[in-house]
C-alpha cells in the first residue's frame, strides 16, 4: 500500500495528427482561444493508461466497450453486475440483498480492476426498479488537463476517399480532417495517499500505471495519434503523508529560436529545467526519490539527472 504522497509529470508530443479532437466541435483538437495553446483532456490520457494495462499486460479494466451477441453495448450498471461473482460463480441476484450485492460487487471490482484502482469509479448498482444504489470510489490518481507549451497552428487538410459515396456512383467522397503540425503536451498529476487506502492502490499498481503512460503513448496507432513520443515522465515521491509541492508543470517552459507555431520537431527547442531542478533542492529533505525517464532527443536546459543528483536529491532512472 502507498504510504506517502507523490505527484506526477508527463511530457510527450505530436506530429502532423490530432491528439483529442473535440466532439461538438467537427472534431478538431481542443485549442484555448485566448493562448493558442493545445489542450489535452485527462479522460484522453487515462483511456491510454487503460488500453495498455488490458491489451498488453492483461489487467482486467472496468471502463472499457463490452458487446453482446447482439452488438449491444453495455451501460455501467450492466459491467457492474459482470463482478456479481463468488467462489468464482455467478450469483443469481434475486436470492441476494441489495446491500450483500453491493458488497460482492465492490470486493470483486477492487480486487480485479487496476483502473478503478488507478482512477476510482461509479458503480450503479440495482437489484429492482425499486431497489437502487451505487458506489462510489474517489481515485488516488488525478491529472489535470494537458497543455502543450507553446501556442499550437491548426492546420485544415482535405483529400479523397476510398470509396464512392454511395452505389453506382463515379465520384470519391472527400475526407477532411484538422490536425497540428507540431505539439509538445505537459501533463501534471497527483496520487493521493489517502484515497488510495480506499482503492486498495499499491505501488505494483502505480509502477505498471507509469509504464502505460510510456509505452501506451508511443502504441496508439490510429490515423489521428500515430507517432506521438512520450519525451518526459517525472514521479516525485516525498517523505511524509499529505505533503505536495504542487503544480509540477509550470516549473518547466520552452526557449526557441522559432516563433511557437512554427515548431515542427523536438529539435526545434530547448526544454528550460532550471526552475524545476531549484524547487526541487529546495524540497529537497521532504523528497524521498525522483522517479525519471527522458526519451534522449529531448535536449534539457541542464540534464535532469546530473543535477538532482549533484543536489543531494534521490534519482531513479528508469527504463520502459
């Protein structure tokens, strides 16, 4: 079990795609009007998280599509029911009470979903029409919203389809799409030792949890993500219980010689660490280690490890 508090930052980048398009909006990335900057939901990098644990590492997640035979997709109050199981059975819900099936449910969830671990959940739960009720876990693990560093250029491309646009036609359908040339998206989260006594989190848990951060973000490999780079991921693990320096992601910024829309690589700037590698002394006697991963084209204003290292502070170098 985690006994202290950490937090979290996660910096990776994107070429020529679109890294969350906005549904009500044609699908375009999400852009804040007033900085020109890319923003990025949470929900996005937490689908990421969860498709690498099920689909490489083979850990069963509670949010994800499940169809019947019929294409039918389930509702959450249906996933919930998949964990009335005991001695490995499926219990008849109608020989049971509402608050035994609770406690069934919430065991089996816990025990088996790493996501709702991870992230918490709300599982609706309904034995009847009349008899109602759910749970509901806060997740330890939170990010906020990424934001790339730098204003972002939206770019409109149109081309043509495959196929026709309908039967006995000559004529290609078009397709048109809004992606951006370039993107380097800063994320920054929080796991909360309190919650995750809730959650049963172990640090098993956040390990496999960093390692799907990574990876997950280099497999996604539809048209709109393929090619994104995970360039830097940071866990600042501290000494004692409920303590945070908090907001990680501002302690970082871009110089370069180009103007912002302009940049198309990460060799195009500098990745300035000084503010970040001072706070970081600072706290020094609070932080227990820093957990680091730097993909080796990112070129940092000082190198990262050297310099916490030099500091006093505990560095642990990983590699996925």
């Amino acid at each position: 079990m985690l006994n202290n508090r950490s937090e979290l930052l996660f910096l990776y980048d994107i070429q020529w795609a679109n890294p969350n398009g906005d549904p009500v909006d044609e699908n375009k990335p999400r852009i804040d009007e007033e900085t020109g900057k890319n923003i990025v939901t949470d929900v996005r990098l937490k689908r990421t998280i969860r498709d690498y644990l099920h689909q490489y590492f083979g850990q069963e997640i509670f949010v994800r599509e499940i169809a019947d035979e019929n294409e039918h997709i389930q509702d959450a109050k249906m996933r919930a029911e998949d964990f009335l199981i005991q001695n490995g059975e499926k219990v008849n819900k109608s020989k049971v009470s509402l608050v035994e099936m609770k406690s069934i449910i919430n065991e089996q969830v816990l025990s088996n979903c790493i996501d709702v671990r991870l992230f918490g959940v709300t599982l609706p739960i309904e034995k009847s029409n009349k008899e109602k009720s759910s749970i509901t876990h806060t997740g330890p693990v939170q990010f906020k919203m990424g934001q790339s560093l730098h204003a972002v250029k939206l770019e409109y491309i149109k081309g043509t389809g495959a196929f026709a646009s309908g039967s006995k036609m000559s004529q290609k359908t078009f397709r048109e799409e809004y992606v951006l040339p370039y993107s380097l998206i800063s994320f920054y989260g929080i796991i909360n030792e309190s919650a995750a006594k809730y959650t049963r989190l172990t640090e098993e848990d956040i390990q496999l949890m960093l390692e799907a951060m990574w990876n997950g973000t280099k497999s996604l490999i539809s048209r709109s993500k393929v090619g994104q780079t995970p360039r830097l991921l940071m866990r600042v693990v501290y000494k004692e219980k409920h303590f945070q320096i908090g907001e990680l992601d501002k302690y970082v910024s871009l110089h370069s010689e180009k103007a912002d829309e302009e940049i198309r690589d990460v060799a195009d700037y500098v990745l300035d660490v000084t503010a970040l590698i001072q706070l970081l002394e600072k706290y020094k006697d609070r932080i227990e280690r820093v957990e680091l991963v730097q993909d080796e084209r990112l070129v940092c204003s000082e190198n990262l490890f050297e310099s916490l290292t030099s500091k006093g502070l505990t560095v642990e170098r990983k590699e996925f």
